[in-house]
C-alpha cells in the first residue's frame, strides 16, 4: 500500500477534489457559454464534445487513480480496467458521431427540456 502523502498541509484527496471541481466548472462553462467570456470567440457544438471528452478523461483518471487506489497497482490491472474503454469509444462513434443527426435528433425521453438544447 502507498504512504500517506500531503502536499501543502492536505492530502491528495483535497487536491483531487480541487481538480475535480476545477475541471467540472469548466465542463459547465463550455455547455453553457456560446462565445469564450470576454471575447466574440464562438464555441462550436464540436468544441464542446472535445472538451467534455479532454475533460471527461483527466476526471476519470483523477477518480480512477487516487479515489480508487488504481495508481500504484500492477499495469495488468490497469490495461484489463481499460479494455471496457474501446466499447465505451465505439459506442460514442456510433451512436453520436457517425450520425449526421445523432445529437440533435435524439428521442425527446433523453433530451432536456432547455431552449438552449434546441438552438445549437
């Protein structure tokens, strides 16, 4: 098992959760924001997919890692826990981005309700 470390006085799981946090508001700002705060720079839907999934990523590496103790465990552990990956992968090419309409026209039980969610 690994030591207890602290960095500045916390341990890793203040900080994991400080970058977790971190990386969730910036999830939220990218759905919610149509140009980058403070400039005309516009925030295209695919912008918004690349980052839910660059930000997805570093999340769940953050969770897998330190909130479920995979960091120091053998590799084998880690490549089995990823095989599942390539389905989850395959799944979202298939379903959303191979698609034309895939996002947009899904079935009304898994869209919300939101003016925004019909404008994009």
């Amino acid at each position: 098992m690994g030591e207890h470390v602290e960095y500045w006085g916390k341990d890793i799981y203040f900080w994991n959760f400080i970058v977790l946090m971190f990386f969730t508001l910036f999830e939220v700002g990218a759905v919610f924001f149509d140009t980058v705060p403070g400039t005309s720079i516009a925030i295209t839907k695919m912008t918004v997919w690349t980052i839910l999934i660059v930000v997805g990523i570093i999340k769940g590496f953050g969770i897998a890692a330190f909130f479920m103790h995979l960091k120091d465990d053998p590799r084998i552990y880690t490549r089995t826990a990823l095989f599942p990956v390539l389905f989850v992968l395959l799944m979202l090419w298939g379903i959303g981005l191979s698609n034309p309409a895939g996002v947009t026209d899904l079935p009304s039980w898994c869209t919300p309700n939101w003016d925004y969610a019909e404008i994009r």
